[in-house]
C-alpha cells in the first residue's frame, strides 16, 4: 500500500493515513474553549492530579534553567505547571490547532506570565525547532490524535538536548480487569450525551472515547519511545490503568 493510499484509525473508523489531521483539528475546534472539561469528563476530573505527577517526575530545576517543550498542550495547563516548578523555567507550548492556542494564550496573559511561556503552531510530526533545543518534553493527552506516532516520537528525540526527558501522558487501553467494564460504560453511555448537554455536540467526545481502545497498548508504546532512541524507558499505569504515564531519556 502506498503513502497515498496508507490508513489510519479515526476512533473506531478507517480514514486515509493524510485525512486524519484535519479530522482531528476538526474535533479541537470544536471544543477548544471547553477542553478542560473535556478531560475533566473523560478522567472524572482525575486528569489534573495525573498532571501534576508527570510534572513532578520532569524533575524540573528549582532555580536552574529548563527550556520545556509541551506539544499539544495548547490551553497551557502543563506549561503553568511546568514554570510553577521551577523559578528559572520557560515554556513553549506547540499545538496544531490555533483555537487551542488562543485559549492558552489568553489565559497566560491573564496570568502575567507571557514573558515564560511562548505559544507556537506546529505539528507535532514536524517541530519547527532546532535539534537539541529543549531539556524537557512532555505531551498529555495528545499523542493518540497524531497520525503518525513514531514519527512524533523520532521528533520528540530530535528537539531534546542529550540528557533530556521526554513524559507523555495518555489515557490506556490496558485497564485492569473489572473496572474495565465499568469504565467502557461511563465512556460510551456517558460522555457523549453529557459532552452534548455541555458543548451541544457529542460527536468531538465520541471519537475520543473511541481513540483511546484504538491506542497502542502500554508495552507496544513502550517498545515505540524505544525506537526512537530513548534510554531507560519507564512505563507507570495510573489509577488502574486508566491513564499510563511513559517516558525515557535522550543519552
């Protein structure tokens, strides 16, 4: 099968490998200015506190400098995170959706903290930074709406400095036995309506209901961060498996 031709999942649908971005830009459009609460629904607000661990784990300098890099980390909630750890700390934040953006830009405005934390458009395949630029890399929530994972993961080893760390945050298909069923009962017969009720549109909350069961299991993600050069590849299901925080280091 040719590049042309290639396919991709799209949820629980099959779409053209080059189509998927727009379907996906498509979906955060739709709930940019609500995408907190998006992940509040889908997490049961448990996304905040899982956040906050992958930052802890970042081990971001107390007073040192740490260029961070968060991808599709649009509305900036990482990034805040990020420079509230560590006082010498910057910031980018690279999102393809410019919707999201201007929600992040916003609120670091509102924050005064514009002056640490920058908000550029960039796909997450194709960074628009030099090699070697960054001591952290992070991306929550985001990795399972790139069409081309490994192809993300490569950049991600590219823009990092030797010695930096990459955390990537993702909801998993590997929930424990038992509460696997309850959890696909909450994510099928409740989000989507209650994505309705608040957004008016429950098709953005379906899909991503869906990429979540179409999402590498953890062992097969691990052994991508592996393939692109990472070392000491780390993999800590979250709250039953849920959520899956992995990660490794550029040597």
């Amino acid at each position: 099968m040719s590049a042309a031709t290639a396919q991709t999942d799209f949820g629980f649908r099959r779409v053209d490998l080059d189509a998927k971005q727009d379907l996906v830009d498509d979906v955060f459009h739709k709930v940019a200015g609500r995408y907190d609460l998006m992940n509040d629904l889908m997490s049961v607000g448990l996304h905040r506190v899982w956040k906050d661990v992958m930052v802890t784990r970042l081990g971001v300098p107390k007073t040192r400098p740490f260029r961070h890099l968060d991808v599709a980390g649009g509305t900036g909630d990482v990034a805040f995170k990020v420079i509230g750890a560590g006082a010498s700390a910057m910031a980018t934040v690279c999102d393809i959706n410019g919707e999201m953006l201007k929600v992040g830009q916003a609120r670091a405005d509102q924050r005064g903290l514009s002056e640490r934390v920058e908000f550029v458009q960039g796909n997450a395949e194709a960074l628009p930074f030099p090699a070697s630029s960054f001591d952290g890399y992070t991306i929550a929530f985001g990795i399972r709406n790139v069409p081309r994972i490994q192809v993300a993961l490569d950049e991600a080893f590219r823009v990092l400095r030797p010695g930096g760390r990459l955390l990537v945050l993702e909801f998993s298909p590997d929930v424990v036995p038992g509460l696997d069923r309850v959890y696909d009962a909450y994510s099928f017969a409740v989000i989507p309506p209650l994505g309705k009720m608040v957004t008016g549109d429950a098709e953005p909350y379906q899909y991503l209901v869906e990429s979540i069961r179409k999402f590498p299991r953890d062992d097969v993600f691990a052994g991508m961060i592996a393939k692109a050069g990472f070392s000491r590849v780390e993999v800590t299901p979250m709250t039953g498996g849920i959520a899956c925080l992995s990660g490794g280091w550029k040597i």
